[in-house]
C-alpha cells in the first residue's frame, strides 16, 4: 500500500455468476441386437435364443 499497490488476495465481497448450472441424469439400457445382423450372419443364430 505504500506504493499504492494493494497484494491483497483475499475477495472484498462474494463473486456473483449469472451461470446457471444445468444437469442431466444419463441412464444406460442394454442395447439389443437388430434382426437384420441375424440375417447377414454377423451374429451366430445361437445367440438370439438368449
């Protein structure tokens, strides 16, 4: 302060944000597999029994 700088870190008041913060709930589904990689035999016919 002697030499008018102020080092002070320290916040003289809160600051305010205009942000608002936006949240999404994210759920996982077990994807099936489609009936057209059965019938180009990319998925053993076995496995559509399960």
């Amino acid at each position: 302060m002697e030499y008018g700088i102020n080092i002070d870190l320290r916040p003289c008041e809160p600051a305010k944000s205009n942000v608002v913060p936006l949240f999404r709930i994210l759920e996982a589904k077990p994807a099936e597999v489609p009936d057209w990689a059965y019938s180009k035999n990319l998925i053993h016919q076995s496995r559509k029994a399960q």
